[in-house]
C-alpha cells in the first residue's frame, strides 16, 4: 500500500546561543550538548536572528552586550516575528 510519509519529528530540543564571546559559547554549548540538546551557535545579532529565522529553535539563551545588535532588540524582532520561544 503506496502513500506519504510524515516526518519524523525532532527528539533533541535546539537551543539557539547568541553570544559574542568563545569561551563562553564553548562552555554553554558542551554543557548543552551533555545535557542531549542541541546547541546552535550565532557569535553576533545580525546571525542569530537569521538562524532563529531559518531554523527550528525550542529556547535562546541571548547576552545582551552584543557588537551589532543589543540582545533587547534581538528579543523585540524575535517578538515582532511571531517567535513563540518561552519568554522570560
């Protein structure tokens, strides 16, 4: 018997990091990582909206002291967009 195939839905939540410092997104992201989620990383604003964007994102953890877009105004766009991360 012929038919479509749903997709399979995802199992690993994906949490968007937007921060501008190495270290950090190394800790957070190996910490996320151990604890079964799966980190995607953004070092500036103008890149994390795009990824929030284009991707299937479950959480964002947002510095706010960013070099091109403050994180407040990241989280008005993500807001304006219809986002339905949690918000805080």
């Amino acid at each position: 018997m012929g038919g479509t195939t749903l997709p399979e839905k995802r199992k690993v939540p994906r949490v968007l990091v937007i921060e501008d410092e190495p270290t950090i997104v190394e800790f957070l992201s190996t910490g996320l990582a151990y604890e079964g989620y799966e980190p995607v990383v953004a070092f500036n604003g103008e890149q994390g909206l795009r990824l929030a964007r284009e991707g299937m994102i479950d959480l964002v953890i947002l510095d706010i002291m960013l070099p091109d877009i403050d994180g407040f105004e990241i989280c008005k766009r993500l807001r304006s967009w219809g986002s339905k991360v949690p918000k805080p």
